[in-house]
C-alpha cells in the first residue's frame, strides 16, 4: 500500500509536468489540471500488445505498460473517442475519449432548421443516432416518417437535424448508430447495433450544440484541442438551405469559436469539400493555415491515382494538412509482398510537403473480420490483416513509416498508449506559417 500510494505520486508529478504546453500563445491563462485527474487506458491496449506476435515492437510496447500516460495531440477522439461502444458525438463519449487521454477532441457541424450549430456526424442521421423517432411530435418532423417493414420492404426513416430547432434537438438522446431494417414499430427500430459494440450506454447520451462542446472541452483538465468537421449537406439538404449559404455555414463555425475567444491554434477545422477549406485559408487564415483537408477521393484505383496526383495542387492551393482514409496510405510490399507499407498518396503527400492526419482506428470490426466483411480502413491490407494485435503493427507503419501528425479514433485509449509509449505528441499548430 505505501509502495503504491509512493508510485501514484511519482505519477501525478511526472502527469503534469509531462502536459503538453505547446499552442499556447503568450500571457493565456494555462488550464491548470486538477490534481486528481488521471488518464485511464483501461484493459483494451494490455488486450491488443498481448495478441501480437513477438516483435521488437511488442517489446516496446510492453516496456511501456506502467506509462505514465498524459494527453497528446496525436491522439484525436473520433466523434468524442468513445464512440465503440459509447453513443458518438455526447457529452459521455467525449468525456470518455478525454478520460484515455485524447488531447484533440471532435464535434462535426451540422445545422437545426432555425440554423443553430450542432455535434452531429451527419445531417440526417437522427433516426439511427438518437430515439427521435420515439418522440411523435418530433417524428413527426421528420423528412420521411417512420414506415414500418413489411416482409418484402425494409424499415424506412430520415430524420435530419435541419427538420427541428436546436431547441427541440437538444430534447433528444444519443444512442449508438443502429437500425433494426426488420422494425414493425419505431420501438424495434432503436436496435440492431453489430456484436462487437455494445448497447450498454443507450441510456439517453447527451447531446451537444457546438456552443456546449466548447465549454465541455474548454472545462477539461489538461491542455485540450478541438476539431470541428463542417458537413457537407446530402442531397435531401440543398443548399443554400431556406437561404442559407455553405459559405456562411462555414463562417459561421469559425465564428462560434471566435465569439468564445478561442485560441486560433486549439483548432483544427476539417472538411471534404475543398472551398470550405479554401475559405477558411482566405478569410480566417489563423484557423486556415492549419485546416485539415479530409481526402476520400480516390475510392476507386483510377480515382486513387488522380488523388495522389492532385496533392502538390492542394499544397500550391495553401493546404497544409490533408487527411484521407487511413487505408490510402498503406499498401502491401516488401520482398515477399507480405509487408504493410506506405501507399503511393503517402508517398506523394510527404513529397508534396502535406502534413498528413488520418481517420478511423478502432472503427473496425474485430481484425479476423476485416478481409471477410470488405472491412473499409483495412481494404488495402487486408490479405495480411489476420488478429486483433497487429492494429499497433498497422499504427506503427502510420506513424514511424508514414510520418502521420495525429489519427482519429473510436477508442482513444488504444492511440494514446502507443503515443505515449513513442513520445508522440501530434501536430503543433503555431507551426504552420498562413
Ligand atoms: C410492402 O410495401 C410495398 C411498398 O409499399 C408494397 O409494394 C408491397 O406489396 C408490400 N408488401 C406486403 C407483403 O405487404
Ligand atoms: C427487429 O424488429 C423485429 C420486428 O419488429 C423484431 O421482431 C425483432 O426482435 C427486432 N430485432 C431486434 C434486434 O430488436
Ligand atoms: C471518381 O471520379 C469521378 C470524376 O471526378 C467522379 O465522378 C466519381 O464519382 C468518382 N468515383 C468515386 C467512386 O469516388
Ligand atoms: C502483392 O500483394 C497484393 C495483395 O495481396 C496484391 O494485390 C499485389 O498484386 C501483389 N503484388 C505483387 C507484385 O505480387
């Protein structure tokens, strides 16, 4: 006992010298950690070094079991970092990602019907992320109403947050992103999430406006980040939207941390649609000059080619960080073709002088899986992707052979050890010059 209260000090000392201090500019206020704030992994990381095949690298990850474990950059929480098994995009899964140490936390943008900004993945998601549909006032509302299956037609909905007020969204509850395509009844229709995730927290998650996401990661113990992604409305959102612009949308994301007297440099504003990040460079170039331009542009081989070959554009165009799909930047190589290496965008983005962020780990099902179900992040490795362990094999190519800055995550406690354990502590944003 006295051993353990001796190391726990030794721990708390080296947690908070070891916070990064890195992005503050002068004379800001430094968020003092509370003293009794740890970072907690969990078993998950143990679980993963555990089912690797001796290597070198399970060496070094073993070595780094007892940590210590503080924030890093490097570690981006994906919908909040919780989001395996926790309702994506609540309080309760940002909390979580910032529990296993995500130092970079993400709410994605989109907008209610009286133009209030909200935490939401997709516009028109709310009938599988929350229980909307659970609500007939609200139901109601929605694009297409509930339609029950019927033997030979799935279940049917889309509920989007532009068909409610911000005040009525605020009145729902998150919940994993599922359907039952079987539901006779909206009840039936709340489940159906996949076995490797788990519906222990449907318990009515929080949900966010961008307004409280910033004071929730702002609260935060330990210097804290935010990447706010701008959706691209689907089709059944045209826009402009009852007059209202893409162009003032995305201004209007930048402008909500501007009125909040956010630090430029805890910024990381993301999106696919390459004038929104255009915008941001030409009329907010302290957010713009680190914006993360998100590439899913090469979803097939001729497109992947014209990806790679469009990346010098982009950087001539003042992109500085792009971040596609982490299977774009892994290929299989080697001698015996046998060997995740880095892929031809890879390649071509370092030599283009891109930064490279990518997205998402712990996405996945569990690894056996990925060749037989055509798994997405693991598409272009998947003839050597066997067990659970050889995720840090594939982190540790990104990481040490790609060079990326940082990764978005469902888990965050699984990227934290390993950046942890290799000193990494993500993108420094007062490095990039407008
Ligand atoms: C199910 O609904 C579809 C579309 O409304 C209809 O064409 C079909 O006949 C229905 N099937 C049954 C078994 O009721
Ligand atoms: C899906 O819906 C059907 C029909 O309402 C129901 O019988 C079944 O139990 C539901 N499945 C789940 C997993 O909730
Ligand atoms: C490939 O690129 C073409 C031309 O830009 C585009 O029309 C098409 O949708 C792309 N395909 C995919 C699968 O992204
Ligand atoms: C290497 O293996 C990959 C994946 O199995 C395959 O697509 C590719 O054609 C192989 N390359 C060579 C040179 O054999």
């Amino acid at each position: 006992m006295f051993f353990y209260k001796l190391a726990m000090t030794a721990l708390l000392a080296n947690y908070v010298t070891a916070l990064p201090q890195r992005g503050r500019t002068p004379g800001q206020k430094p968020s003092t950690p509370k003293s009794d704030y740890y970072i907690s992994l969990g078993p998950r990381p143990y679980y993963l070094v555990n089912d690797m095949t001796p290597s070198p690298l399970k060496d070094r990850l073993e070595s780094c079991e007892n940590g210590p474990f503080s924030i890093t950059d490097f570690s981006i929480g994906h919908r909040g970092g919780g989001t395996l098994q926790i309702p994506e995009a609540t309080v309760e899964s940002t909390t979580a990602g910032a529990r296993m140490g995500a130092g970079v936390l993400e709410c994605d943008v989109a907008f209610t019907r009286d133009r209030g900004l909200v935490c939401r993945h997709s516009l028109c998601d709310l009938h599988t992320t929350t229980n909307i549909l659970l609500k007939p006032e609200l139901a109601a509302k929605c694009s297409v109403p509930f339609t029950p299956a019927n033997g030979t037609r799935p279940a049917n909905a889309l509920c989007c947050t532009s068909d409610i007020t911000m005040a009525e969204y605020m009145t729902l509850c998150g919940k994993m992103d599922s359907f039952n395509a079987s539901a006779r009844n909206p009840q039936d229709y709340q489940f159906g999430t996949p076995n490797w995730r788990t519906e222990l927290y449907n318990q009515c998650g929080s949900l966010m406006s961008l307004d409280s996401f910033i004071t929730l990661v702002d609260s935060l113990p330990g210097h804290r980040s935010f990447t706010p992604e701008l959706k691209t409305p689907p089709s059944t959102v045209p826009m402009p939207f009852n007059g209202y612009t893409q162009e003032q949308y995305a201004s209007d994301m930048i402008e909500a941390f501007i009125r909040r007297g956010i630090d430029p440099n805890r910024v990381w504003a993301q999106s696919f649609n390459p004038p929104d990040v255009f915008l941001w460079i030409n009329k907010y170039p302290q957010f713009g000059k680190h914006s993360v331009y998100l590439d899913e542009a090469g979803e097939t081989p001729a497109n992947f080619t014209a990806a790679v070959a469009r990346l010098p554009s982009l950087a001539a165009q003042g992109v500085n960080i792009v971040a596609p799909p982490m299977q774009y930047l892994l290929t299989v190589g080697g001698p015996n073709n046998n060997t995740i290496v880095p892929s031809a965008y890879a390649i071509g983005a370092r030599a283009a002088g891109l930064d490279i962020i990518t997205w998402t780990i712990e996405r996945s099902p569990p690894l056996a899986r990925v060749a037989a179900t055509r798994d997405y992040y693991y598409s272009t490795i998947a003839s050597v992707i066997r067990r659970d362990g050889q995720l840090y094999e594939v982190l540790d190519v990104l990481a040490r052979q790609v060079g990326i800055k940082g990764i978005f995550s469902d888990w965050s406690a699984t990227v934290t050890y390993y950046a942890n354990c290799f000193g990494l502590e993500g993108p420094v944003a007062a490095d990039y010059k407008p």
